[in-house]
C-alpha cells in the first residue's frame, strides 16, 4: 500500500507516554496534529511532511556523508607544517591515548550508525515510493527508528563548530572538503526528521486494524495496537516481540542511572582534556572548558558547550530518578509534568557528546610537537560512559508505567 493511499481512513494510535488508545479518523488534505486525549502528547503531526520530502533528505544525506568520511574535516598549519583530520581520526585520536571505549563509541556514532540509519531509510521510503512492498520493511524501519538516538552526524556538526571557533582564535585553520560534506549530511538529518511522517510510513508498510473490544496492548517498535493474546509473540508489522509493558524496565532503569551518576562525579571532577590554548599546554575540566571559550570571547559557544556538557546531564539525571521513584512510590501527582520531563530527557540526551567529539577533533588536528599537542585526559571517558548511561536508561524506563503506577494507588 503506497503512502496516499494510508493517509485516510480509522486510525488506532498508541501513546507510548501514558498507554492510552486513540482512536481518530485522517484527513487526506492539509497538515493536522493528532494529541493524546489523556497525557496530551503528539501522536502525529503531518504539516510539512511528505514521503517525497523525506526520501530526498535521507538520501542526500546518506550520499554526502561517504564523502564526508572519506576527505578531510580540518587541516591546521604551524611550524611551517600542518596536520589534517578525518573523521575516523576522531576515534583514533582516542584510541592512541588510550581510551578504546571511547573510540569504539565514536566509531559507531559518527560512522556506523549513521550510514546505517540513511542507507535503511532510503531503501525503505524508496520501496514504498516505487509502491514494492517487501516483508522485511517493518523491521528495516524500525532499526533505522532505533538508530535515530544514536546516529550523531548533526551533533558532531555542532562540535566541529566549536573546535573550529576556538582554534581560529590561536592557529590559522581551515574547513577543508569532508567538513562542507558534513555540514550538509547534519542540516539533511534535521530536515529527514522534520519531513518524515512515522505514523503514515507505517500504515503503508502495513495498515493497523482497528483494536478489538477486548483488552489491547502495543507493540513497542512501531506503536500497531493488538489484542493482548499477541504479548510474548512478534509484532506482525516490525517483528518485535510484543510486551504489555517493557520487561524490568524500572530496574534497569535505575541501576544505569545510579551508574551514570557514580560515573558522571569523576567526569567533572577530573581534567577531561589537555589542549595547547594560546600554546599552552592546560588541562581542562568540563566547567573549565567552558570559562577558556567564555575567556576567548566566544560567549555562544561557551553557553552551548554548558548547557550540553553541565546542565543537560543533569536534568537527564534527576528526571529519570524522578520517573523511577514515581513508580516504586506509585504517585499520582502531576503525571503529565512526569511524561513531558521524559520525553525531554529521552530527546536531549545525545547532545552531550558534544565534549567528547570537541577533544576528539582537536587532538588529530594539534600534534605538532611537545607543546602544541592535544590529549585526551581520563574524564572524557567517564564522561561518554554517564551520556551512554543515561541514554541507556531512558530508553530502559517505560513511561507507561508512571500512569499504571498512579492508577493501581486509588
């Protein structure tokens, strides 16, 4: 079934904020929202989104971003010499000062998990475009929905920008070819997300069916509303297997946030980084970081590096200890406030590896000799693991249950 022929007809949408079941009809023209009746979240939003619009965005990006792993982000020059950097070379900064699992994490990240999610995206809207239906579909999408977190080619963008501000301000740098390639694939992969209609890509992989009037769950990977005799079986649709609600998620859930906040005590504490400003060799922590681009009179900057750095794992922190205790205490207060600080937690938690990509940008770039060279220190891999943590654990955490919860209490 091609996408317009999706667009109208009864429509059974899980939230997967609260749980409860929405049942609304689609308009064929123009854009509208559909909101949860009970926790008031967006279930679909069809203004400016198209199948058209997104298949040339993902496939654009999914084009330019071989060219921006294959040439050149940046090339400095000093001492009569100059050392460029790839993106690969960001794991490999990593790897040579002995920080495998960071570089691992930024190989897949940068590399991997885009070209994955782009190269799924376009075979998949492009199937669907040219009206071939295949049966792998659903489970295609769903990875490339499952890597939508994960695939950070746009916050590696927001990172180059920040080491490129700041060494132009001591070294003479230049953005060579693989930085314009990825500033372009990073602008396509907001536009891919903007443009892209999940709920209408999925009535077209395969049509829901209005839920029966006996009880109902939903499955997980792609929301299609079943009769609970399918929990424990695969989702006809994306191949999941289908639980009622996410098996132990509380308590996965708490132990990596716990962890994350053991780990994200030394992340701060420690240097997260050596860099040779104003050919000085000074150790910085994330805070201190922050102070030398404010010091630099890059005010933007330095609230951005902050804001991804401090503040986002912090609220990242204290929101999912805040869901995981609503639920063991079973509260009933202000459960809308509750999933909307979710959905807030699980949306910003990528952007803190802006640090860890900075240090990996600058060190390739800044080995010249004993005093102009860049390593990176011990915190920045405490840190990497506190956002893998934490993200882990959003995505562990079933909001559902803050409503359960409150419900099985009156």
């Amino acid at each position: 079934m091609s996408v317009q022929a999706a667009i109208a007809g009864d429509l059974a949408m899980s939230c997967a904020r609260c749980g409860a079941v929405n049942l609304a009809r689609r308009s064929r023209g123009g854009g509208w929202t559909l909101a949860c009746a009970q926790c008031g979240a967006i279930l679909e939003r069809t203004a400016a989104r198209s199948l058209d619009a997104a298949l040339a965005c993902a496939s654009a990006a999914f084009l330019l971003l071989i060219p921006a792993n294959l040439y050149p982000l940046m090339t400095t020059y000093a001492l009569g010499a100059s050392r460029q950097s790839h993106m690969i070379s960001t794991a490999g900064a990593m790897l040579k000062d002995g920080r495998p699992g960071v570089a691992v994490a930024i190989s897949l990240f940068l590399v991997v998990f885009p070209l994955v999610r782009f190269g799924l995206l376009t075979v998949v809207l492009g199937r669907l475009k040219l009206d071939r239906p295949a049966p792998w579909l659903g489970r295609a999408f769903r990875w490339a929905n499952e890597l939508q977190a994960w695939a950070m080619a746009d916050v590696f963008l927001l990172a180059l920008v920040v080491t490129y501000a700041r060494l132009a301000t001591t070294i003479s740098v230049s953005l060579d070819l693989g930085a314009y390639c990825l500033i372009g694939a990073g602008i396509l992969t907001l536009f891919t997300r903007a443009t892209l209609d999940k709920a209408a890509i999925w009535e077209a992989i395969a049509p829901a069916r209005l839920p029966p009037r006996a009880p109902t769950l939903a499955c997980e990977g792609c929301g299609l509303v079943l009769p609970t005799s399918e929990e424990g079986h695969a989702c006809p649709r994306c191949a999941v297997i289908v639980h009622a609600r996410k098996p132990g998620g509380v308590r996965r859930a708490a132990a990596l946030t716990l962890a994350g906040l053991l780990l994200y005590i030394p992340a701060n504490i420690y240097p997260i980084a050596t860099l040779p400003i104003g050919f000085t060799p000074t150790q910085y922590t994330v805070l201190e970081g922050v102070k030398d681009l404010i010091s630099a009179h890059l005010l933007g900057l330095g609230l951005l590096v902050f804001t991804a750095s401090f503040l986002i794992p912090t609220v990242k922190l204290v929101g999912l200890a805040w869901c995981v205790i609503s639920v063991l205490r079973r509260s009933a207060k202000r459960l809308v406030l509750k999933s909307r600080v979710y959905e807030l937690v699980d949306e910003i938690g990528r952007w803190s590896m802006i640090d860890p990509f900075v240090i990996g940008a600058f060190v390739p770039i800044m080995a010249y000799n004993d005093i102009i060279s860049a390593r990176a220190q011990p915190a920045v891999e405490a840190f990497t693991f506190v956002v893998i943590l934490t993200m882990l654990a959003a995505r562990s955490f079933d909001p559902r249950l803050i409503w359960d919860a409150a419900r099985s209490a009156s």
